[in-house]
C-alpha cells in the first residue's frame, strides 16, 4: 500500500493509502457509544449564510484530497479510500459525535442558526488536523460573505497545492528501531459514577476568562494546559476521598490524567493526519493527601520530562515498533481486531483516570474574528470505565472548557468549576448541555 497515486483527484483516479499508526486501533473499538468522532464548533455572531458556507465547502474540498476518504476492510489491516462525495452539510439536531455510517465519507459539516460544527472520524486526522481544516472553510466562508482577508495570513488556502508531506504517516517517518519502548503502568483510578442510559454522551460547556487563567498560571509559573490537567487530578482526588472506606479499599490509588500532545509543535511535519501522542502526569495516593501546590509542582515537572523528544521517541517507539513485527502484519483483520480491543481496554482506558486536550489558542485573521464569538472542542465521547474527558480551545478573551461525559453525575464538572472560581478565575456554567 502507497500514497504514489494521491494525485488521484486530478485525473479522475481513485487512490488509496494504509491508516496511520494512531488511526489503527479504532475501527476496532468503535461503537454507536463510543464513535471516536471529534467535534470543532465555531459560534458566530450572526446567523449562517447557507448558500455561501456550502461554496466555501466546494472550494475546500480541492485543497484536502485526503479527507474524502471511506473506511475499507483488507484481508491484513483497514484502509482509506477516496471516495469522490462532497461533505455532507446537514442540520445540526441529532446526537453529538455521532457514529458515521460504512460506505460514506469520515467527515460532515453540521449547521444550527449562528453555529458551524465539524464533525470527523479519528480514524482520519487529530483535532489539530480538523482545526486546519475547519479554519480554511470558516475563511473561505466569510471571504464569500465579503470579508476581507489580509493575503499574508498563512493557512492552508483552497487555491494552493497540496503537499504530499501532507499526507504522510509521520509516526513511521520519525520511528527509531534502536530506541526502547515504554514502560506499561499499573491500572488507575476511575469515577465511581453510574451511566447515563442510551444515548450516553452529553456536554457541559464552561466559559472561563482568559484573562483571570492568565494571570494565575502566570503567577505559578506554568502553562493553561499544566494547570488544567492539575485541577483535573485535584479534583479527582476530592472524589476519591468522599468515597465510604470500603469503596476506597477497592479502587486504584494511581490517579492519571491523558494530555494529548500535538506533535508537529515538537517534530517537523506538515501532516493533516494524525500526529499526537500523550503524556499522562499521575499522583499516587498511597503517598497521602495531595495539597493543589504539590500537585502543580508535580505535574509541570512531569509534563517537562514527558514532552522533551527523547520520551515522546519512546512512545512512538512502543506504537509503530508493534505494527512493525512480522507476526503482528501476518495475522488476519478479525483476529487484529479482537486483539486490539482486548489491548486497549487494557493497556489503554485502563492506565488513566481522565483526559485533558488543548487545542491551544485559535489564530484567525482580525477581520475574521469579529464575526466569531467563541469555539468549542468536543473531544471522542468517552467509553463507561473513563466516564469524563475535558477539551479546551481558546479564542480572544475567552477559554472554553468541553466536558464530555457518559456519567448520570455532574459532580465532577459541578466541583472544577467552584474550584476555578475558587482561585480568582471566572468560570460560568449553568451546567446544562450547549
């Protein structure tokens, strides 16, 4: 399998090409529960002007081949293959991060009154990947409505070339066979909550100023991201330490949290694929009661170990290294993906307690965004041992937290945000689904 004929689009060819080494394990842990379907939603400040959003759509739909891409079933392993629709563009009333269907496209554009949502398949691309995307179609979006866009402003612009670099699976481009893997951790904490009946999945959106976390993590020292993910752990241990002792005895004292790491700020790619691993800071309870400080000491000394390249080489080592052996390649799809179902449930939901991602700060040209209000990241819906994941996005003066959640309890989101508001930083919530 190759990427040779990604010129495809131009002549009229179909092409194809093997999913990338993050994208492997999906297809078998997909679920109408747990769909894997990433969510990046822009509010404008006025209604959606249908007819020119579906031009942008066209117009982008040249510059991104890759993303007209169907899931297909090999004899060894899935694959991607082009398939020549146009995205989807529907109204935005059903399930968030719903399941997409076999034989369509991994991605649809979802439109609700002032709100554009795009909606794709982690089996395609990263959030970083999707927010390069959506970015180029919300430009192209109000260029059509008559807004001007200064031509310095560097994105991915419809009328440009493709890159093949954009394509690439740039986990095996930056694999080292000489390096040793990972070390697998011990099972970690989980939320004791019950779950929600069918339909599980639902949001609590939170708006935080960017202005009041700035200040704090400025005078700490440390990044939005570390203070997030130590909020998280903080708040996880609040929960641990209301259970009966009973209940205590029988859980984890490991608390984990996932923190994905965008890659192509730590290695050179321009890859629209996936390209994140995670760093996954821990506090071991074992060792007593946890103040916020020790735990915000901990985690930013934690994340400066795990984020510099040499350990981020081991965790690719572990990943790629796996799909490399000839044993692995040798054995059939149904058995692969057994195998891989059984592997994450146990060597991954099992290791950590929850999730915290950062898409970062949006960057859009000025005259843009005076005509967007806010954007929400919705990460994956999480499955029934992880219960709750966090996805944060900010944009002007606002951070916007998403908590995603297949738990009945609102505990968890209810206690992070008095402790924000807690520590000087407004937060606001009615604690209601966006």
């Amino acid at each position: 399998m190759g990427n040779k004929n990604l010129s495809g689009p131009k002549n009229g060819n179909r092409f194809w090409h093997t999913l990338d080494n993050a994208a492997k394990i999906f297809p078998a842990i997909i679920t109408r529960e747990v769909t894997s379907v990433i969510r990046v939603s822009a509010k404008l400040t006025e209604p959606v002007k249908i007819d020119a959003f579906r031009k942008a759509v066209l117009m982008a739909e040249g510059r991104f081949p890759y993303y007209l891409m169907q899931l297909r079933k090999g004899f060894f392993w899935y694959y991607l293959e082009h398939l020549p629709y146009h995205i989807p563009i529907e109204s935005d009333e059903g399930e968030c991060c719903r399941k997409f269907e076999k034989g369509g496209l991994l991605l649809r554009f979802l439109i609700r009154e002032n709100s554009i949502s795009l909606e794709v398949s982690h089996i395609l691309t990263d959030g970083g990947g999707a927010f390069d995307f959506l970015r180029t179609v919300l430009i192209g979006y109000f260029q059509e409505c008559g807004i001007d866009v200064p031509e310095d402003f560097s994105y991915k612009k419809p009328n440009e070339k493709w890159s093949e670099e954009e394509f690439e699976d740039a986990y095996k481009r930056y694999f080292r066979e000489d390096i040793p893997p990972m070390v697998r951790r011990s099972k970690a904490f989980h939320l004791p909550f019950s779950i929600n009946s069918s339909p599980r999945f639902h949001r609590t959106i939170v708006d935080v100023s960017m202005e009041d976390i700035k200040r704090v993590t400025k005078e700490n020292k440390v990044s939005i991201t570390v203070y997030l993910a130590s909020v998280y752990l903080y708040i996880l241990q609040d929960v641990f330490e209301r259970l009966n002792p009973l209940t205590k005895m029988k859980m984890s004292k490991m608390l984990r949290v996932q923190v994905p790491v965008n890659l192509r700020n730590v290695f050179s790619s321009q890859t629209m694929r996936n390209f994140s691993l995670f760093v996954m800071p821990e506090i071991d309870l074992r060792l007593g009661h946890y103040s916020f400080e020790e735990i915000l000491r901990s985690v930013y000394h934690q994340m400066e170990l795990e984020t510099e390249a040499k350990l981020i080489n081991k965790n690719i080592a572990r990943n790629v290294g796996s799909e490399k052996k000839l044993y692995v390649r040798s054995i059939p799809l149904f058995i692969k993906s057994l195998i891989l179902k059984a592997k994450f449930n146990s060597l991954g939901t099992s290791q950590y307690s929850g999730v915290v991602t950062n898409l970062g700060k949006v960057d859009l040209p000025r005259s843009v965004s005076e005509k967007i209000n806010h954007f929400v990241l919705t990460a994956p819906p999480p499955n029934k041992m992880l219960k709750v994941s966090c996805a944060v996005v900010g944009f002007n003066d606002r951070l916007t937290l998403c908590f995603g959640s297949v738990a009945r309890s609102k505990q968890f989101e209810e206690r992070f945000v008095e402790f924000l508001n807690e520590s000087r930083i407004s937060a606001k919530s009615d604690l209601k689904e966006d």
